[in-house]
C-alpha cells in the first residue's frame, strides 16, 4: 500500500529532485517532453508523466491523508534589493558566509573536491586552505587541453592530495544502463564527466563539496539591466534552447499529433514562468529564472551522479547565499568580482595561478588577455590546436565526441538509437533523419543525438518495464 505524502517544504535551490504522484490517470505528458527534446531539462514542475510532479523549488506543500496536494505555495520569493553597501563591505560579508557555510557543511568529515581551471571549485579549494583532510580531483578528456595541471597546481598550493584523470574515449557504453537509472532520464547523462571517474572516487572522503551555481549567482547574465520583459524572454529563449533542440522537438510534436506549434506552445511556456518573477533589474531577473529552472531541474538532476557514492554539500546552492545575492548590488556581481577579489585577498598565490578562460593569464592579468601584449599567448594556445589537426589528432572538447565520434563509438550509438524497441516512443523516420543529420553536421545535430540517446534509455528501462508489468 502506497504511503500518504507528508508534508514537505524545499529549499530556494534543491540538492536534489524529488517527485510525487497526483491521483489522475498515468499518460505520458508530450508536450512536456518536446520542451526536455529543446532545451535538455524539464519545465516548472513537468516530468514524463501527466500524473507526477516535481516539487518546486521554495514551496511548501500540504498533502492529505490520500497524498492530495492540499496546499501548495511558495516559501520563499527571489527579489532585488540592493543595500547602499560598499564593495568592500559585500566581499567582508561573502567571505564571512562562503566561509561558514563551507565550514558548517563539512565538519568532521573528509572532503572529496573536484577542482577545475575556473573560479567555483577555486573558492572552495581556498575555503578548505588550512584542512588536511581534503581529497582533490580533477579530470581532462583523453586527446583534450590539459585541465588537470590547473588543479594540479591549485592542490599543491594548498596542500591538498590529488589525482588527475583522463576521461576515456567511449566509456559511457559499459555503464550507460546504470547512468540512466541514477539519474531517472531527467537529464542527459552524455555529458556529465563524473561518470566516468565515480568508482575511483568512492573511498576518497565522506563528502562531496560542489561549486556549482557559483558562476550564475556571482556574475551578471550579460545584458542592461534596464531592457524590457520582450528582451529578458528572448535572452532567455536563446540560452536553454539548444542547437537543433527546437527542430528535434518539433518533428516529436508533429509525429505525436500535438495540436499547434511547438514553438508557440515553448514561448507562452517561458513567457508565464518568467512574468511570476516580479523583479525589474534583468540581470537580477534572469538570474532567478535560471536559478528556479535551470538549477533545479538541469544540474540537479545531474548532481545524482555524486549522491549516487557519497554526501553531497554545496555552498552556493544554500538558503544564505541565495538570500545574500538578492540583496548584493548588481556593479558588485558583474564580472565575477567578489569571487575574484576574494581569491586575491584570502590565496594570492592560488589567484595567480592561470585562470583556464583566459590562460595563460591569471586573475591580476586577465584583463589584458585580448591586449596586444597577450597576443604571443593567444598565438600559442591556437597553434597547439593547428599542430594537432596537421597530425589529424582534432582536439577534444565536449564529452559528445568521447562518445559518438569513432567507429566503435558509432556501433554502440545506433545499436541503442535504432533498437526496434524505441519506436514506442520514438518514431523511427525521426530517429533515422535525425541521425543521418548527425553524420552531416554534429555540431549542429549533437544535442538532438544526446536527447534521443536519453529518451531512447528510458523508453529501455522505464517505459517498457512499466508497459511489461
């Protein structure tokens, strides 16, 4: 007998996503699907199913005894209001609350920290300075740029154990069932690298501390902060609808005999999700929405891959933090520069370690990585790549093409696109074009690829274990 729902209330950013079920007829939801097949996640509350949903974000739920939602509304409203503070002051209070939290989320327990080139995992490693109980990591992919010397040398700083991995050509094939089964088919499981690496990783430590959502919280989203909804909506559009996203999700649409227009029906979508954020600052704005949505349905859902081994704890996903930034004024958030003059004040040994963006510059000298005399640099971090193309080894830099690229990589791929067994879900004639478009253009078409791969996955092991039961 199934259990009544409790009550429940979410945090501003949840760790990880949580469902329940409404007591109507279990279908399919299509249309939802279509907008997963665009954009990779699922929309507000959506999920494969007309009858489940996701809990939102900073909502407080009541259910009955029959787990009825009873009540549900929010507990928590993202806002601008900035305080007539000084730069110098937000930075005081950031490292304050960066530094608690981090302390209070990992007390006594040893510290598993994948580092990369950027500036997130930079600020915890500098957090965690004067432990000895941390375990660094980081990884690169096999025939890429050499991410791992970056983490390298930010451990050594540091003092902190490390090891450095490659992330082999095609090793999603052996363990593809289980990545779909961690992570629910919510998100796609082609391009979170961690797969890769967990089982090295499950002995290193007790916790998992993550910096993701730093660089969203902590930077402006790129446009006047005085442009109006229609431009907010189509920055918006823009950055979660992804390339060939829109086409695959269409022709889904028209061979499920939705009713409309895709397109249409994705822009009332956003521009609804959008117009309940009542704040006037874009930058501010857009933020929030990629906070709600973006964070709690994309990354999230991706951050099951680390849960799967171990604890998960993430600063800048906290209650405080999120609380803290809507009230940061927006010139102090531009540019990453708490987190920049952070680094500088607490390591400047770790700040001047290449910043990965814009390396061979650091963060004292990465505003002049476009200046003249920066060129010989550019010069070079250009021509490794030309040496490599003379030699035909083609650089890699996204996990597709540790995947789908490569004669075996292409047997493993279209023995799961093609199996007989999809075409419940996904027609064949979509599936065969889209491949083939794959084959002209990947670029263009690896997204498409990547969603079809993740709805073929869990029509496999989902859909007809349910059909079956």
């Amino acid at each position: 007998m199934k259990q009544p729902q409790r009550d429940i209330s979410t945090k501003i950013i949840p760790d990880l996503p949580t469902y329940y079920d409404l007591a109507i007829s279990r279908e399919l939801d299509y249309k939802a699907i279509c907008c997963f097949a665009a954009i990779g996640f699922f929309l507000d509350d959506d999920t494969y199913y007309t009858n489940q949903k996701a809990f939102r974000p900073a909502t407080s739920y009541a259910f009955d005894e029959r787990g009825n939602v009873l009540k549900q509304e929010p507990n928590f409203q993202w806002h601008y209001s900035p305080r007539d503070i000084s730069f110098s002051q937000a930075l005081d209070e950031f490292t304050y609350l960066f530094e608690k939290l981090v302390g209070e989320t990992t007390h006594n327990q040893r510290v598993i920290l994948p580092i990369s080139g950027g500036l997130d995992s930079r600020t915890l490693a500098v957090a965690l300075r004067h432990r000895n109980d941390v375990f660094a990591y980081s990884y690169e992919f096999e025939n890429g740029i050499g991410e791992n010397a970056y983490g390298k040398a930010i451990a050594k700083e540091c003092n902190f154990d490390f090891e450095g991995y490659t992330i082999p050509k095609g090793y999603l094939w052996k363990d593809i069932e289980h990545a779909a089964k961690t992570n629910g088919c919510y998100a796609d499981f082609t391009n979170p690298r961690q797969v890769a690496v967990l089982d090295k990783l499950k002995n290193k430590g007790d916790v998992f501390l993550l910096g993701h959502w730093g660089d969203v919280l902590f930077d402006d989203m790129g446009v006047d902060s005085v442009v109006g909804f229609e431009e907010q909506l189509a920055v918006i559009k823009k950055k979660v609808i992804k390339k060939g996203g829109a086409e695959l999700a269409q022709s889904l649409w028209e061979a499920w005999g939705i009713s409309g227009n895709f397109d249409n029906y994705l822009n009332e979508r956003l521009r609804l999700l959008l117009g309940k954020i009542s704040i006037d600052d874009a930058n501010a704005r857009i933020r929030a929405f990629k906070s709600m949505h973006w964070a709690t349905r994309w990354t999230s859902s991706n951050l099951t891959f680390f849960d799967s081994i171990r604890d998960i704890t993430l600063p800048y996903y906290q209650d405080a933090m999120c609380k803290f930034i809507c009230t940061v004024p927006e010139k102090f958030l531009a540019g990453r520069k708490i987190q920049i003059e952070y680094l500088k004040s607490v390591s400047p040994e770790v700040a001047s370690i290449p910043w990965q963006k814009y390396a061979p510059a650091n963060l004292y000298t990465f505003q002049k990585y476009y200046s003249l005399s920066n060129l010989p640099g550019r010069i070079i971090r250009k021509s490794s790549s030309l040496v490599r193309s003379l030699f035909n080894k083609e650089l890699v830099t996204r996990n597709w093409e540790l995947q789908f690229v490569g004669r075996s990589n292409e047997e493993f791929l279209k023995s799961y696109l093609l199996d007989k067994s999809n075409s419940n879900l996904l027609p064949e004639p979509i599936v065969d074009t889209f491949y083939k478009a794959f084959q002209r253009d990947r670029l263009g078409y690896a997204h498409s690829i990547t969603m079809l791969l993740t709805l073929s996955m869990f029509s496999r092991l989902f859909l007809m274990k349910e059909q079956n039961e």
